[in-house]
C-alpha cells in the first residue's frame, strides 16, 4: 500500500509541523458537535496486508453498497507491493457505481464528512520518515472531550486514537483523504473542478447511470457551471437520447459561447437529428473556436461530416440556437 515516496526533507517536514498540534478541541470547527461517532458503519477485519480492501468495503457498505473485502481485493491488492495504492482504491469506487472524491487537505474536511453522517477512508504513516509504516483506516467519529478520534481501523472495530497522534499519522501519509459517495451525493467541501474530475471517471468507468445521477446533482448545485451541463449531454447521448443531449449542450453553450466542444457535439446531434443547416453553422463556429487546440481535428472532422449530411425533417423545431 505504498504511495509514491516523498522527499526526506519533507517528510521531515511533516514530522516537525505535526509535533505540536493543538487538541481537537482547540481546532475544531465552531459549528461542529463536541462529539460524533457513526456507530452503524460496518466493520470488516483485515487480513495480512489488505488494509485497502478492507477500508473500501467499509466505506462501500457506509455508501448502501454491501461488498466483502474478499471481492474487492482482486481489483485493488498489488502483490509484488504487498498492498494497494490509492489509484485502485479510486478506480474499484467507481466500477462499483459511486463518486470517489479526494478530499482537501485539511482537517475541517474530515469533519465535515462526519457531521454529514459519512465515514472517510484515509492513509496513515504509522512509523516515520526513516521506517514509515502505511495503513488505511475509516474515520468514523472524535470526541473533542477526550481528545481521541474514533476509527475502523486493521482488525480493531472501534479503535480510539489520540487526536495529535491520528493527526501526526495522517499528515507523515500526505493528508491524504477519500470521501466514497452514492451518485447523487456531494461531499460538504467541493469545488466544481474536483467534482467533474470525480464524475468524469465515474463515467469513464461505464457507469453511466451513476454519472448522470451526479450530473444531475452537480447542476442542482452549480447551475451555471456549463461543464456539468456538457458532460450530462454526453451521458444522454450515449444513452441513445440526442433530443436531450441537443438540449443540454444547448444549455452549456448559452453559459459559455466559446465552448468548442459543446459546439461540436451539438453539431453532430443536429446533423443526426435532420438540422443540417443549424449543424453545419454550429460546426463551423466549432471549427472556428477550436483552431490551434487539441480540438482542432476533431472539429474539423465534424464539420467535414455534417457538409456532407442531406437535409431532411429537423426534430427540434422551433429552437433558438446560439450564434
């Protein structure tokens, strides 16, 4: 489970930033319960270096989605590592359906989570810098009185650490965090970009429902960021839905005039849809938008495609289509 190794310097670092940290108490967020534990999480105990497998299948359980470590270890366990790096986490999340978001790096992320009634699966270093000793666990609670935070953690079901160690472990590994969620979930502490990332391999993953689920979700909550309307055209569109990705893309446009590439998929859609004049006005804005980027030949090719469409009844009659 080992990630890619930081420099000496740095870890050391980490070791000397993590040396006096405050209590829980001292740092946690104003709005934060003095306590939380998330006590119906389930618990799967590790075998001998499948701390990985077993994270996930917690967090996966958490998430409405029952899954044994066993089933997840072929997808995520590296023999010749003795171990799992976080890109398989990240991609086993996904295959399953649900939205692997890696959180900021700090700890009002974590707690966030917690207090939206979500566990968080994250990478400890254990040891230190010369013998580091890396272990994934869940956090599943704290408890700023007694200083501990709560976690499922090896073949410990409800493992209390003290708050400055847990924080000490977490920050040697990189402050690195995942938060593992149902499609139409987000986590308290997004940004746009990090989440289309999220939905994005989602889809990649050929999970389809999903990605469109968290499309949705993602338009709910930002409205007016027109990649979440592009990418949920797409979605629509490999579902054999073009009326509906011609409307989405539509609407990306209308958010962003210069989007080339929302341009060029609504070309393509209204040459299939019988609106070969509006298609082959949009292809060549396209066309136009997307000289000299890594659009160009496919836009390009597009509009090579709809010149040489014939003309027949358009299904989407009366639109307003973007200059």
């Amino acid at each position: 489970m080992r990630p890619a190794a930081l420099p000496a310097a740095a870890l050391a670092a980490l070791l000397a930033g993590c040396a006096g940290s405050p209590r829980l108490a001292e740092g946690l967020p104003a709005a934060a319960p003095r306590s939380i534990e998330l006590a119906a999480v389930p618990f799967h105990p590790q075998e001998e270096f499948q701390c990985g497998p077993a994270a996930l299948a917690t967090v996966l359980g958490a998430s409405g989605l029952a899954v044994e470590p066993g089933a997840l270890a072929p997808q995520t366990f590296i023999p010749g590592r003795q171990g799992t790096l976080q890109v398989e986490l990240i991609g086993a999340t996904r295959r399953h359906g649900r939205v692997a978001y890696v959180l900021p790096q700090h700890g009002d992320a974590l707690v966030a989570e917690l207090m939206e009634g979500r566990p968080v699966l994250l990478l400890q270093n254990l040891g230190v810098a010369s013998w580091p000793r890396w272990h994934y666990a869940v956090l599943v609670g704290y408890d700023a009185e007694r200083n501990v935070a709560i976690l499922r953690s090896g073949r410990e079901q409800r493992l209390e650490m003290r708050w400055q160690r847990f924080a000490g472990s977490w920050h040697r590994a990189g402050r690195w965090a995942l938060a593992v969620l149902p499609p139409g979930a987000i986590p308290a502490h997004a940004t746009p970009e990090r989440y289309l990332e999220s939905v994005i391999g989602l889809e990649a993953a050929g999970q389809r429902r999903a990605a469109a689920s968290a499309y949705d979700a993602a338009i709910a909550r930002w409205p007016e960021e027109p990649l979440f309307w592009l990418g949920r055209g797409n979605v629509a569109y490999a579902d054999g839905d073009p009326e509906a990705a011609a409307d989405r893309y539509l609407r990306a446009i209308l958010l962003e005039p210069r989007d080339a590439a929302a341009r060029n998929n609504l070309a393509q859609v209204l040459g299939e849809l019988g609106c070969a004049d509006e298609a082959r006005r949009q292809a060549a804005r396209a066309a136009e938008l997307a000289a000299g980027t890594r659009l160009e030949d496919k836009a390009s090719a597009t509009l090579a495609a709809v010149a040489a469409m014939p003309d027949f009844e358009c299904r989407l009659p009366g639109r307003n289509w973007p200059d």
